[in-house]
C-alpha cells in the first residue's frame, strides 16, 4: 500500500495581538508521522512516543480530520497513522493542530493532492475542534500554508498569507501543561470598547509592520491588553522574560497560544541566543524545567519527508 512520511511544524498562535486570528509557523520543533493508505473504510491511530492520546480516530486530533476526509468521498480507503510527537500537548505549540495539518497534507498526497490548502484547513479545523471544543485555524493555518497567516474569518474560511522580514524566533517551554481549553475557560467574555480599539490597532500595526518590513512597527504593535493579562498568570516568569528579552533588544514576544510556552522575535540571531540566555536563567531560577528553541519562520509548512510514495509492509 502506499506510505508518506511527513514532518509536521509547531506553530505558534495569536502573535500576542490576533487572538485566534493570526499564526506563525516554525522550522523546530515538529512531529513526525508515516500515514499509509487502507483498502477499508476505517482509520487507525498508532502513537510511538508514549504520550497517552486517545485511540478512538472519532477523539484523536489525527483521526477526527481523516474521519472527515473518508466522509468526502466514497472510495473503499482509509488511513493507518503512526505519530512521533515531539510537541509535546499543552505545550503551547500546537501541538494538536501539528497531528491535525500533518495527517491532512499526508493523506492529501496519497489521494492524488485534490484538495485545496482551505479545504484541508477545514478538515484540519475537526482535530482542534476535538482538542479544544472549538474550531480555531490560527494553528493549523500556518500549519498548511507555512509562514505567518491571518484568518480573517473562520465562517467562511478566508485566510490570507502575509509575507514578513527575516526573524529569529525564540521559544522557552516550561515544563507545566497548560490545557487549551482551560486557558479559553478562564478569558473574559466582553471586552471593553477602548480596549478592542487599542487591540485592532496592535493587530493592524503589526500585519503592516510584517508587509512594510517594519521592525520597530513590528515591535511597538507586539501588545496584547485583553488575553495576556488574564493568561499570564498561569506563567511563572512571564513578566520577567518579557520585560528582560526586550531590553536585550527583542522586538517583543508573549505567550505562545495558550501557553505556557513564551516566544519572542528579535531581528538577528545574536539578539535571538541572547533572548535564550536570558529564559534558561529565569527558568532555571525559578526550579522549573523547560526546553528552549532558537528558530526560523518555516515558509513552507507541514513537508513530506520523502517525495516517493513506497512500498511498505
Ligand atoms: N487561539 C488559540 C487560543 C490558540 O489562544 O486559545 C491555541 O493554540
């Protein structure tokens, strides 16, 4: 039968401002995944990291999608998944969307590539949808499309790929799981007028700041007045990172989607090492674990490992 490998990128959600509305894809860390085609009508789901992720396909964020795909057609197929996480879930990271888009742009390959990149962000949408209770495409946009996205609206899908300069992105994961849908449990419901105002026009800096190639535009529009308040408290070291980073002349950062992992963008890597520098002494003195990532903008996405469909078994 025939077999993909593919390499399935983390993301990271919001970009401070655009709450579920924008999204960046990175080169490191990625899941890894080998998605081999069935003659039956049925997806089976086979982990290989020890993570304890549901195996029911209709509950795992790899299965619901392809139970959606095997719905769009009627040909006797199905999918068998074997995943590596190397997001590890509740990181922040999108680590569901990344089993989500991965499984997608997989199957897609071996179906013969007749879906569009929007029709496979709706599919992808039902893994998140198991994950968080909510259809968000902030993570598996990037996922699909690579680079930095804009999801102007969910209902009907419209996403927009907005270019951007050279950035370093630096990511320090502490060692706490944060549950997404706990973290949108907690956000207030109403927002007040002057603080949308001063959102949408953080949002609207920093897409322009991205197409200008503005870094100072980037930085300034880096200001998040209604999320991050309530979620950073969920952070250990959050204000201490944020505050330490950016006078070591980052452009500016925060919670990667729903935390806890924190990113900040700097400009050249010299500025991105010492951005990590300064995350591995605040978490190591706070006694807390963590993992650190020194990174790029993955323009090109979720990517097959090898082009050649191949034989297995
Ligand atoms: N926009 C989503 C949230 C992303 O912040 O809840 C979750 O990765």
């Amino acid at each position: 039968m025939k077999s993909v490998k593919i390499k399935s990128p983390a993301t990271v959600a919001n970009l401070v401002c655009g709450f579920d509305v924008l999204g960046m894809c990175l080169h490191e860390p990625y899941d890894e995944m080998e998605i081999r085609l069935l003659s039956e009508r049925k997806v089976v789901i086979e982990s290989t990291d020890g993570y304890p992720l549901p195996k029911d396909p209709a509950l795992n964020t790899a299965g619901a999608p392809l139970l959606e795909i095997l719905k769009a057609t009627d040909e006797e197929i199905g999918f068998d998944v074997r995943i590596k996480k190397n997001i590890k879930p509740g990181s922040g990271l999108g680590s569901s969307a990344a089993s989500a888009s991965g499984v997608v742009v997989a199957a897609n390959h071996l179906l013969g590539n007749r879906f569009s990149k929007e029709e496979m962000v709706q599919f992808a949408m039902f893994g998140e949808k198991v994950a968080s209770g909510v259809k968000h495409a902030d993570n598996v946009a990037p996922g699909i499309y690579g680079g930095i996205t804009l999801i102007r609206c969910i209902f009907p899908l419209d996403i927009v790929s907005i270019s951007s300069p050279p950035l370093f992105v630096t990511v320090v994961h502490p060692q706490i799981e944060v549950k997404t849908s706990d973290a949108r449990q907690i956000l207030r419901k109403e927002v007040l007028l002057k603080d949308a105002i001063r959102q949408w026009g953080n949002i609207a800096g920093l897409v322009t700041g991205f197409l200008k190639e503005d870094y100072d535009l980037i930085g300034r529009s880096l200001e998040d007045i209604i999320i991050e308040p309530v979620r950073s408290i969920l952070i250990p070291g959050f204000d201490r990172v944020k505050t330490q980073c950016k006078e070591a002349g980052a452009l500016g950062g925060g919670i990667s989607g729903s935390g806890p992992s924190l990113f900040m963008l700097s400009k050249d890597e010299k500025t991105a090492r010492t951005v990590e520098g300064i995350m591995k002494e605040t978490y190591d003195q706070l006694g807390l674990d963590y993992y650190t990532y020194v990174t790029t903008l993955n323009q090109q996405g979720c990517s097959l490992i090898n082009q050649h469909q191949h034989e297995v078994l």
